[in-house]
C-alpha cells in the first residue's frame, strides 16, 4: 500500500547465505638478522635465519606445496600453474622454482616410499598393473602395485620381469597378487587370482563373434559366482563349500562343453614358414580357463580375494589422465619424482588425510604417518 514500515516492529527473519572468499594478497615476511661487532675481539657476529630461510627472496612452503599440488594432483603443466599463480595470486613462480621444490619433495620421499613398499608386500592382497608412459620421448611403463590402502608406482623402460624385480615387490610378496593374467606376473611364488572383468569382456566377444554358447553360460556363471561372495561379504558369513563345490562343478560342465564346440578339428597346428598356425581365439580364451582355472575362482574360495582388478586399474588410469595433459616426461629423474610423489598423494588421500598438508609435510622433511 506505499505504508512506511520503518518503525514497525520485526516479526521474524528470513535466512540466505552467500559464501565468498577474500581476494588474495601476497604476504611478505622479513627477517632480520642482527649484525654485531665483539668490542673486546672486534670479531663481526651474525644472528642465524630460521632453517627455512636460506635465500635473501623465496617463496614460502605453502605456495611450493601448492604448486606441487596442482602438478602432481592435477596434473597441471608448469607453465600453467605459473598463469594460474600470476592471475589468481598475483605470484611470478617460474616453473624452475616448481621442479626444484619437487624434486626437494621427492628426496624427503624417500623413506616414506621404502616405508609403503614393505607395507605392500606385507599385505594378504595385492593389486597389479602396468601401463605405457613417455619418457624423453621413449616408450616406457609405468608398473603399480597397490591396496585400498597403499599405493606404490615404478617407472622403468621395461614392461617384463626385470622391471617387476626392480620394483622389488612381487619378488618378496606371498600373498594374493591380483592382475589381468600378463605372463610375467605368473612366474612369481605367490598366490594369483585373475581379474575376471578382463575375462568377461573377452567372453562376450567371443560370444558376439563365433556365436558360441559356452562362452555366454560361463560369463553368467562368473556372475552368479560374483553375486554369491557379495551377499557372503555383505552379510559377514562364511562360505558354504558344498555351495562352492556345486558351482565348481557348473564351472567344469562350462569348459567341457566349451571343449565340445572347439574340437582340435577346428584348431589345426601345422608346421609354417613362421612356426605353427595359432589356434581360434576362442580355443585360446578356453585353454585359459581350463589352465588357470584355480587363479580365475580364488575369489570363490577366499573372500579375501576381490572379483576384479578395479583397484589397480583406478590407480593406473589418473596416471594415463596425466600422459594425455602433460605428454612426456624430459629426464628420467622427473619420471621418478611425479612417481613417488604421485603415490604419497594417493596413499594420503586413501587414508583420509589431508592433501596440501601432507605435501607441506614432506617438503618440511616429516611426511605424514600411515598406519
């Protein structure tokens, strides 16, 4: 009505909130150290600057632990954490400043690495894989072995087992070793269990392709199997054995007919110019299963033992992310370091802690603590 309400009384509030953050601005800190000279031996004195100042201008260790965030993490380029420090901060940091706090970072590291390698081995299931990687613009690999809880990367110009030596696990471990059934993991004493997504995709194509039955009934059976261990874990009880023999009997009733539908007929192994014809590639998938059949049912027999290989396969593929943003790495040394520094990062965030703390931490030389 045009009323005015400026001294009636307040009825009640009506609530909105808008979160903001202040604009960023440079602190700058001097020290100051007190020069002296002795009146009794003239001898000029020094006051000592804290351990952490060691250069007449520098950037402190919270602006190098966020660069290093933003490279390791996020896989930002060097030149472009630079823009982002410039426009957002009003920071110069040049992306020498940046590799020298990493690789500062990954001598502080180094502890913590051997600390995690033996906290892998120890473990009663492991997760393997390997992955490509460009380094001085040289095909290398990539090789992770991991947990839920730890993680640990390798970067080598090899893919096979004297890469795996050099990585110094699998040649220690006795437990489980989960991975997609590459021969070499294969030659080491430990038990194995093969990631049966791998399997599955594979029996769908055969499936597709040649229209065989056997590869479809044993993609479903591996479901059933799957579906029964979930409802085992979720409801904390033990396997029943005469349920696990009946599916492991379904399991080799698969396979025999499977064999029914690859007779050596149809895979002929003569003598060529170039050694023996292979076999179909559905031969080839079923003699895995007949071969590695106690590898691909561990999980049947041990809850312990997962379906699958998701977790390597997550911790393998931000490292594939970083190849597609970044490209190459120029030394072999840098590898390293993205390496080791990549693994801190992913071990902390798997245990719940705080990332640009635990990078602060390194670069201070303390790491943080995993359990």
């Amino acid at each position: 009505c045009g009323h005015t309400l400026e001294d009636v009384e307040v009825e009640a509030y009506e609530k909105r909130q808008v979160f903001d953050i202040p604009p960023v601005n440079l602190i700058v800190t001097e020290h100051r150290s007190q020069i002296k000279i002795c009146p009794c031996c003239g001898r000029l004195n020094k006051a000592e600057f804290p351990e952490s100042v060691n250069s007449p201008v520098q950037y402190s260790r919270n602006i190098l632990a966020s660069a290093i965030y933003f490279k390791n993490h996020h896989f930002i380029p060097y030149e472009r954490i630079s823009e982002l420090f410039n426009d957002v901060m009003g920071i110069k940091i040049c992306s020498a400043t940046i590799i020298k706090a990493e690789r500062e970072c990954f001598q502080n590291l180094e502890e913590f690495e051997n600390l995690i390698r033996e906290k892998v081995i120890a473990s009663p299931v492991i997760h393997c894989d390997e992955t490509g990687m460009k380094v001085q613009g040289k095909r290398h690999w990539l090789h992770v072995a991991s947990t839920d809880k730890y993680t640990c990367y390798f970067t080598h110009a090899k893919r096979g087992s004297e890469a795996i030596d050099a990585m110094g696990i699998l040649p220690e471990f006795k437990g489980v070793a989960v991975h997609d059934g590459w021969k070499p993991y294969n030659s080491y004493n430990c038990d194995h269990a093969l990631c049966n997504v791998h399997l599955q995709r594979e029996l769908t194509g055969i499936e597709e392709n040649y229209k065989q039955q056997w590869a479809k009934d044993m993609s479903e059976l591996l479901s059933e199997m799957k579906k029964y261990t979930d409802e085992c874990k979720e409801q904390v009880k033990d396997l029943d054995f005469e349920q696990v023999k009946a599916l492991e009997k379904r399991f080799n009733a698969v396979v025999a007919k499977g064999i029914e539908e690859n007779p050596p007929s149809l895979n002929p192994e003569r003598q060529g110019k170039r050694g023996k014809n292979p076999k179909t590639k559905a031969r080839n998938l079923l003699d895995r299963f007949i071969e590695h059949k106690d590898k691909i049912l561990r999980f049947l027999t041990d809850l312990k033992v997962p379906f699958e290989n998701n977790q390597a396969e997550r911790d393998v593929r931000m490292m594939k992310l970083q190849q597609k943003i970044s490209g190459t790495f120029r030394t072999t040394r840098g590898a390293e370091a993205f390496c080791r520094i990549r693994a801190y990062i992913s071990t902390i965030r798997k245990n719940g802690l705080p990332v640009l703390e635990g990078i602060l931490a390194a670069l201070k030389g303390a790491p943080l603590t995993i359990p």
